[in-house]
C-alpha cells in the first residue's frame, strides 16, 4: 500500500494553475478542490491538471457551502448533488468528496438520505466518499456510527479535527467507534484540532503534540483497516485552512503561520509516518491476533 498527498485549493491566494505548480513540486500526487462553475475556468483547470500529471479529488457540499442551507430538504440536497457530480465529470475525478446532509435531521432520514446518495452516485458509476464534518450529517462519532451500521456499504472520509472540537475531547476516549467508522473510511483530511478547536495553531508546535500523536493513531487505524480491506493507496489531504481555523493576532489579524508551510509540514510528517507505519505493519497485525 502506498500514501497519495493532495494538496487543498482552500485558502490557496493564487490561481489553480500556481496551485498545481506548488502540488508538483512538494510532490503530491493531486489537487482537491471544488470543481469550477464556468466552463472557461473548467478547461483551465483541467489543463492545470494534466501539465502537472496530478490526480483531482472533486469536493462537493449539497446546499449551502461548507454549513449547510438549514431548511433544504433532503431532495434539495440530493438534486444539488445530481448537479454537481454532472457538472465535475469532465474533470474525471479519481472520486467525490461529499460534505452532505444536515446535522439537524433525525437518524431514520440520515440514513434514507445517503442510501438514495450511494445510489445516485452509483447511477453516474462514481464513487462518493462522505466527510465527517460540523454542521452536516456526519458531525460528531455516535450518529456517523449509526448510519454506517446501517449502510455498510457507505464510504467516508475522515476528518476528526471536527469531532474533537464538537466532543470537546481528543477521540481515543471514543476508540470503539473511531475502529468501527475506520472499516468505511476511504480517504483522510490530516487537519490536527484540539479541545477548543478544528485546527491548533501549528501542528509542529510541543504544546500540541498530544493532540498530533492522536490525530495519528486514528489515522494508523484507518490505514490498518485499509490494508486488511486490500487498498493499494490511501488518499490523503492535508488541509489547515484559513475563515477562522488559521489563528490570527487580535488588531492586526496577521495570521500566526503560514497555511501552506503548515500543509507541507503536515504532509512530510505523514510521509515518514506511513512508511514507519507500514514497515511495522505485520508485527502490529500479530500482536493483535494475541
């Protein structure tokens, strides 16, 4: 098995063409980005694509933006969806990642929702990975768990930092849960939260190493479940982003770091990290059979 990076265009300043440039050249092998709206800037990206040879995560959210609209409907959400899968596929993406639903609804449409989800996409033979995040269905451990165990055959993606800000709580605590949600996960945002937080002011910082060192054992364990369920490559973006996850100083509200440098940190980490890990895999496999 082998560790694919994508480099996020949230919070990139320049254009997609200096973003896939910087992809190249840190050596990630994609871009996830939301897929452009006009047809000109569509070509442009495709193009930025295929100079640098770089794989495409299409990132969608149904309704709204990153927060939901509060008072659309599941068919709302749905035909957004329908929408924006037809209007990415001449980007050909190696696969969707969704930001769906709303965390106000009840578990019984939760789960109808990402059973009519998985067959929509199925219907455009794409494959929709669903992201655990604030304000949408999958928001916090319990209800994600539930949905899964109702729909085994959902894929997600895992991106704890919201978790641990919605817990107010690092997540070994909820261990069961994040091994039971690792056998659906597909693909890993490496964003470090903490207690108060989605994203602590650096990842490289020794005040939030216990916040890293357990970001990295949910992560080991979606890619012990991953290797167990034959994955050839584990996709993962490193995305610290900026509107408030990047801490700023009060009266100037000059950022701390820089979101970049933060994401190559993160990457390179993660990096000698999969290898560490995967160098060890089959002791840790026989440890546990004991």
């Amino acid at each position: 098995m082998q560790l694919a990076l994508f480099k996020t265009l949230w919070g990139h300043p320049g254009s997609v063409s200096d973003g896939a440039l910087l992809a190249a050249e840190a050596g990630f092998q994609g871009i996830e980005a939301p897929a452009p709206q006009d047809d000109e800037e569509l070509a442009v990206f495709r193009q930025a694509l295929a100079t640098h040879r770089l794989d495409f995560i299409c990132e969608i959210c149904t309704t709204g933006s990153y927060v939901p609209e509060r008072h659309a409907t599941p068919e709302q959400h749905l035909a957004d969806l329908d929408n924006k899968i037809r209007h990415a596929l001449p980007l050909a993406p190696r696969f969707f990642n969704v930001m769906g639903g709303c965390d106000a609804w009840p578990v019984d449409i939760h789960v109808d929702f990402f059973r009519r989800a998985k067959a929509l996409a199925d219907s455009h033979g794409v494959l929709c990975s669903f992201e655990t995040h604030r304000g949408r269905s999958f928001f916090n451990p319990w209800i994600t768990r539930d949905v899964l165990r109702a729909l085994p055959e959902l894929s997600i993606t895992c991106d704890f930092s919201h978790w641990v800000v919605v817990c107010e709580r690092l997540m070994d605590s909820e261990w069961d849960v994040i091994t039971e949600v690792a056998e659906q996960a597909h693909h890993i945002h490496s964003r470090v939260g903490y207690d108060q937080g989605p994203q602590v002011p650096h990842p490289a910082a020794p005040e939030y190493a216990a916040a890293l060192a357990s970001h990295e054992r949910c992560w080991e364990a979606i890619w012990s479940s991953q290797k167990r369920r034959s994955y050839q490559t584990s996709t993962m973006t490193p995305e610290f982003g900026p509107d408030g996850y990047l801490h700023c100083l009060p009266f100037t509200n000059a950022p701390v770091a820089n979101l970049w440098q933060i994401n190559q940190w993160i990457a390179e980490r993660q990096r000698h990290h999969f290898h560490d890990w995967l160098e060890s895999f089959p002791a840790l496999r026989q440890a546990n059979a004991l």
